[in-house]
C-alpha cells in the first residue's frame, strides 16, 4: 500500500513539474535558437563580404587585362612600325619594355585569380554554414512553438513535439558546427 501510495506521489509530482519542464525547454531551445541566429548572421555576413571582396578582385583582374591587351596593341604596332622602316634596333629597347610589361600584368593577373577563387570558396564555404545554422534555426523555432503550445493547452504530445523538432535543430546545429572546426 504504501508503494503504491509513493508511486502516486511520483506521477503526481511529475504532473505539478510538467508545467516547469515545458517551460525549461522553452528557454533552452530559445537560448539554442538565439546561439543558431548569431552564428548564421555571422556567416551569412561573411558570404556577403567574401563575395563583394571576390567581384572587387575580378574587376581588378578585368583593369590588368585591359592594361596587358593595351600593352600588346602598342607592342604590335610599335613591331609593325619597326618592320616598315626597317630599323628594329631603333625599336628594340621600346619592344623589350612592351614584353616586360605584358609578362607583369600576365603575372599580376594570374596572383588576382588565385585571390578571386581563393575569396569565391570562402564565400562558398561561408554559404553551406549559413545554410546549415539556419535550417538547425528553423527547426529550433518549431520545437519553440510546440513547447509554447504545450505550456499553453496543456497537451503533452506538444511538448514531446518539440522535444523532438528542438532536438532535430540542435543536432543540425552540433553537425554544423563541427564543420566550420574541421
């Protein structure tokens, strides 16, 4: 008798603290939520950057062509006019320093492209985060709502809802944040 009076001590328990447990994964999911919100913003202002920092690179890269094309029109011309004369070796110190100049800016744009791809993956890579913290974000907010429907209607099956929504959201948080470590 007294056993049985000590179990129904405990599920009435149980039952008094359910409104206190649905109100603690409330705010464990919201506080889980608020961490996913920051970390997505963080990346999502990195893709931003990234990509802003790579089209400035392609557009530096875009003036060096430019700048190498010009120098081999000059270069072409300069021969041209060489050719027609024919005195090259009045022409061939000016020759000399069109190839120099077309061999730096080849070089330069070569380095620019390397930077320009470099920024392109980080961009890319800030991309998958951001996408992987706001997915997690999303299902943290549902296991929110469930929780707050539970606290609200007093049905159970809300609350094991978003225990479950909330813990698919903090699992994809964990995932994605072990990715931007590796």
């Amino acid at each position: 008798m007294e056993q049985s009076t000590q179990t129904t001590q405990t599920k009435k328990s149980w039952k008094e603290n359910i409104s206190t447990f649905i109100a603690v994964t409330t705010l464990v999911l919201a506080v889980c939520a608020t961490i996913t919100g920051f970390k997505a913003a963080g990346y999502g202002n990195k893709m931003v950057l990234a990509q802003s920092q790579a089209s400035d690179q392609w557009a530096y890269y875009q003036a060096k062509s430019i700048k190498e094309t010009t120098y081999q029109v000059q270069r072409d011309a300069m021969a041209l006019a060489a050719q027609e004369t024919g005195k090259a070796e009045l022409y061939k110190t000016k020759l000399a320093e069109y190839e120099d100049g077309i061999a730096r800016y080849k070089t330069e744009r070569e380095q620019i492209a390397e930077a320009a791809k470099r920024l392109e993956n980080e961009r890319d890579t800030a991309q998958r985060f951001n996408g992987g913290f706001g997915q997690a974000l999303i299902f943290l907010q549902i296991g929110i709502l469930f929780s707050s429907l539970a606290s609200i209607n007093k049905v159970h099956i809300y609350w094991y809802m978003g225990l479950f929504t909330g813990g698919v959201g903090i699992a994809m948080f964990l995932y994605t944040y072990v990715g931007t470590l590796i």
